[in-house]
C-alpha cells in the first residue's frame, strides 16, 4: 500500500476544522507547501524535458508598512484615541439627563447597588464581547460574523438600531443648536427678565398660569407644540429647526469623510469638554443656597426599592443606552484596532469611566437644580425630570436664574452638543463600517463621499419628519422604541451565539492570542467572564425581556398629558420588530445557502469561513483567501511504498 507522507488525507481548514482535501496523481508536476500565518500557500514547478523541476519562486512577502492607499480601511492613529473615542461614544446625554433622575426614582444612593450589580453581570461581559469580536475579526457588524455565518442578522440587526438611534440623536443636537444660540442673548429669552416672559411670570407668581417662562419657550417657540393635535397631525416643518438639523448632518458629515483618522483628533476636545463644564458647574453649585439640599435628595436612601423590578429593570437599561451595547458602534471602532491590543485593560477603563461619570453629573444637576428649587419654594421633586424636560426646561431655568446667565447657558448647551456628537460619531461609524466593508469599493475617496454625502442628506430628509410642529409626538416614539425588546433580543443572540455556537473557550482563546503576553489574573478574570457569558448575562437579559413586555402591555405611551393612539403604539411595537426580526431572516438565508441534509446545512451555517482567521490573525497578510475547498495536486516523490 502506499502512506502519504507529505500531506494528510484530510486537511485543516484555516478555522481550525476539518475538511476533505481532493488528493490525485499528477507526475509531471510537483507542489511545494509552506505555512504561513495559519493559511497553507503553494507554488507549483513544472518539470522540463531533461526531468529537473523548476523551482517554484517563494511565495510574495508582505510588503513593508508604509502610507496608506487612499481606499484602505485605515487604523486609529493612537491608544489614546481608541479610548477617547470609545470614552465620548459612550458618555453622552443619558449620562447627564438619565442618570440622575433614575437615581434619585429608585432610592437615591440604594439605586448604585442593582446598577453596579448590573454593570458587572451585563454591562462588562457584553461590552467586551463587543469589543474582542471587532478587535479579532477586524471588520463591521455586519463582515465579522464570518465567524458565525448563521447569526448575520445580529450585524444587520445593529444596522437597523444604529440608524433609528441616528435618525432621532441628530434632532437632540439641532435642539442644542438652537438653544446655544439663543444663549448669546442677555436676558435669556426663556427667563422671567425677558420682555415677552414679564406678563407670563407675573401671572406665574399670582397663580394664574401653571406654566413657567422656560416651559412656554420649549412647548411654543421651539417646537411649536401648540399646532399639533398629536402623532396623526405633524403639522408643518419648524424652518428654524431645519435649518439646525442641516448644520448639525453637514458638521457630522465633514468629521467623518476622512474616517476615524481625522474624527480621531476630533475627540481629543469632544470627549474632554463635557469633564471641564461638569466640573465647573459642580464648584458654581457648591456656592449656591439650597444645593445642598438637591444633593441630599439625589442620595437619599429607600431601601426598600431594592424589591421592585422597575428599579432592576431600570439599571439594566441605563447601563445598554449609556455603553452603546449592541448598537454596532463599540464593534466598528474597535476594528480599526492593532491586533494585541489589550482589549481587557480598555473595556475596564471605558465602563468604569463611564459608571463613574454618571454619578458624577448628578451632582452637578442637583446641586444647580436644588438652588432652583430653594429660590422657588418648593420641594427638589417639583423641579426634577428627565430627558429633553431636564435639558431644555428644567436645566435651563435654573440657570437663568445664576449671576452671568447666558455664560452658564453657552457652557452647558456646548457640552450637550459634544456629549451628542461623539455618540453620533459613534453610531454613524457602525453604519459606514459595515456598508463599505461589504462594499470595499466605496472606500475610495470619491465614492466614499458620495456614499456619505446620500446618507447624511436620507437621514435628514427622515429627520425632518421629527422637527414639525408634533415632531416631538414621533420623536419619542422612536426614542421608546428602537432600544427596546429589539435591542435586547439583539445582544442576548449575540452573547447566546458567540458562547454555544462559536464556542465560549474558542473565544477566550482568541482574547489571550489577542494579548499574547498577558498576566496571570487575565486568565483568571476570563474565567468570570465565560461563566456570566454562557449563564448569569443570559438570564439577566431574559428576565429584562420578560419584563419589558409585560411593562409594554400593562402601560400606556405618553408625552405629557398626550396618550398615544393604539396605532401609534403598534408603529412603535414594529420597529422594535424590524430590528430583532433580521436575525431569524437571515439564519434562513444562510442555512439555504448550504448543501446536504438540514441538520448537514446548520452545521455547515455555524462554522467559520476560512478568511476568518486570515481577517482575525495577522493583519498585514495580503495574499487572497477563497472561502471553497480546494484541490492538491501530489507528484509520486510524495508517496512512498511500504
């Protein structure tokens, strides 16, 4: 019988399973095999006349780094800038206009407890999923599931998030847009010092009118709310908002033509500001009367919230819509990474910056809130909210009623626009990545900005809809819906998907081949990590599912005193639905894709495809990987008889 001796029978797939190679006779040829980079190459000679091979000629060597090429995908041009960027994607407006009034909700200082709780079972295991996936594939959303061809629609699940979250975060900039200019104003136009707010206020303080001055400039002036009879009536286009929502896609669309290269510099004052006005705002409360008393109401203790869901519930959603889980974003950054960088270090540095600068902004709203509540007369709660009622009433009106208004104004509305930009940057950057790494040849320059260009100016055209006079009636509709049960469906398949069907210790694996040289306690942490991603992370996001539907169908969408139609509930139910429903679509597509048996078919879905690790493993590698199998073609030199 004959042994072959230079090649198995079988061969390694370059994701590590096995796959039948095609062996037959050829004598006049011969095939030399080297590895490299974990991807067999080979050349082949051809013998001439006199029987002496020629030499095949070594496979090409990588070429020496040197500039980019116009249309290559790039790379972040520091650490510093990763985590800057990741740092400013992260801390946005939620941490300033969520945070604190969930706090103050759920128990004040108790609400710490479920939301570190929280943090550490769901928040950390999830965002360093996300990040190790984009770190090791080095592609998009939606390109990297070649590690798992049947979860696809997990990328493009994350596509459908990232661009409702767009859609509607543009509209909070062009809000800030409009204030900040009106900021430059002395009096403010929304203060009682205003010559169109004296006969308001002084109706105010007769009790004659239960709106304030700021209220009245919100509801009227800025979205025209009094024009609408609710979502069914949109009414016409504020011309002053188009004209903001314009200036805030051109802005957006110039720090992102030239990628993360030159959005990278970018958050270097983006990311860093908003920390300069926290600080300065929590010394100005400092001196303020009655801001005492707000802090003590932002920490007070109830105990006994610990036992309601809401709060749980609550903590888990806080820690989604402030890290940006599941939106793409996080995935899309981290794959300009290097290779070995230490994706451990940055997801513990990024979540507990973000945890600690959420506590942090609350003492800057209620130290300021609670001198507005002292100079009023009333109690914290009267004057407490959340969301756009935080930033463009409550807020606000405390300040104009410091010393040097309009300066304290210009300093706030300048951190909530770059609060909002680098979260923008954020999701637009997952919606980019995972277009033109399916379409590499977009990255060009002039397609790319055409390609930009289309999109910013669809996502205004949708935008405009969100700044009519109910524009705010559809606003929050989206904003209650597309991270909802969608997104939780979303990462609960990712983290279910990478631990059962990739497999939760080839993952670890591929961390510690990501960080090489890695200490000890790594391994160890990475332990805490698999057991959360394969158990405790799962039935948390079950429970808040569980919870979320139940919470949807026992209550009623509301913006103020307006109650949502049925209709306009089950508009929203259909978004979340869009969003989760990509991930079974596009399993049928894959498993179609296949051949053989059904069973034959998943098998075959779930496997990676040969240019995953090529794309995983070392980056400067450049030779073409086919993703079909292929034929060896063996001369007798490579059989011996026996």
């Amino acid at each position: 019988m004959r042994v072959f001796e230079k090649w198995a029978s079988s061969t390694k797939r370059t994701d590590g399973t096995n796959q039948e190679g095609k062996i037959s006779e050829a004598p006049q040829a011969q095939a030399s095999w080297t590895l490299s980079n974990g991807t067999v190459e080979n050349s082949v000679g051809a013998q001439d006349g006199s029987g002496v091979s020629s030499q095949a000629q070594p496979p090409p060597q990588p070429p020496a780094p040197g500039p980019e090429a116009p249309n290559s995908r790039g790379s972040w041009g520091s650490k510093h800038e990763f985590l800057l960027s990741c740092i400013g994607y992260c801390v946005g407006l939620g941490n300033v206009w969520r945070f604190p009034y969930l706090c103050y909700r759920n128990g004040g200082g108790v609400f710490l407890i479920p939301y570190c709780i929280m943090m550490l079972v769901t928040g950390l295991p999830l965002f360093l999923m996300e990040l190790s996936l984009g770190q090791y594939g080095g592609a998009g959303p939606i390109t990297v599931w070649k590690c798992c061809p049947l979860l696809k629609g997990i990328g493009i699940g994350m596509l459908v998030v990232a661009s409702l979250v767009s859609l509607y975060y543009n509209v909070i900039i062009a809000w800030t847009f409009y204030y900040l200019g009106s900021s430059f104003q002395n009096p403010l136009p929304w203060s009682c010092e205003a010559p169109d707010n004296l006969q308001l206020c002084q109706n105010l303080t007769s009790n004659q009118s239960d709106l304030s001055a700021s209220e009245v400039f919100w509801n009227e002036r800025v979205l025209g709310l009094p024009g609408s009879t609710g979502l069914g009536d949109p009414g016409p286009v504020r011309w002053q908002l188009a004209v903001c929502l314009l200036a805030a896609w051109v802005f957006i669309f110039l720090c992102c033509l030239k990628g993360i290269r030159s959005s990278g510099k970018i958050v270097y004052i983006t990311a860093t500001f908003p920390y300069v006005v926290l600080i300065v705002l929590i010394i100005r409360g400092a001196t303020l009367q009655g801001s005492l008393r707000g802090v003590q109401f932002y920490l007070s203790t109830n105990w006994k919230r610990l036992g309601s869901a809401q709060v749980w519930n609550d903590a888990a959603s806080q820690i989604f819509y402030s890290l940006g889980i599941g939106f793409g974003g996080l995935l899309s950054m981290a794959s300009y990474n290097k290779f070995d960088n230490n994706v451990v270090r940055d997801t513990l540095v990024i979540v507990t910056g973000n945890c600690v600068t959420s506590f942090f902004a609350g003492f800057a709203i209620f130290s300021i809130l609670g001198h507005m509540a002292w100079k009023k007369g009333v109690e914290v709660s009267d004057v407490a909210d959340s969301g756009p009622g935080l930033a463009f009433v409550a807020y606000p009106e405390a300040l104009a009623l410091l010393p040097g208004s309009f300066i304290w104004s210009i300093l706030f509305f300048l951190m909530l626009f770059t609060l909002g930009i680098d979260t923008l940057f954020g999701n637009l950057e997952g919606i980019t990545t995972a277009i033109l790494d399916e379409f590499p040849v977009l990255r060009e320059r002039k397609w790319k900005a055409i390609f930009l260009a289309t999109l910013c100016f669809s996502f205004y055209l949708l935008g405009l809809l969100l700044i009519t006079e109910g524009g705010i009636y559809w606003f929050t509709l989206i904003d209650s819906y597309s991270t909802s049960f969608g997104l939780i469906i979303i990462t609960l398949f990712m983290c279910l998907g990478i631990a059962f069907f990739y497999g939760v210790n080839q993952f670890c694996d591929d961390i510690i081949d990501m960080l090489r040289l890695c200490p000890p306690w790594y391994s160890k942490l990475l332990i805490y990590f698999k057991v959360c991603w394969a158990l405790l992370t799962p039935l948390l996001l079950l429970f808040i599912l569980m919870y979320i539907f139940i919470e949807m169908y026992n209550t009623s969408l509301h913006y103020g005193t307006y109650e949502y139609p049925v209709w306009g509930k089950a508009l929203g139910v259909c978004l979340g639905v869009v969003c989760c429903v990509q991930i079974p679509l596009w399993a049928v597509v894959a498993v179609v894709k296949e051949s053989g048996t059904l069973r034959d078919r998943f098998q075959k879905a779930i496997r990676p495809l040969n240019s995953w690790k090529v794309t995983g493993g070392d980056r400067t590698f450049t030779l073409e990987t086919i993703d079909v199998p292929f034929s060896v073609t063996l001369t007798d030199h490579d059989f011996t008889e026996v």
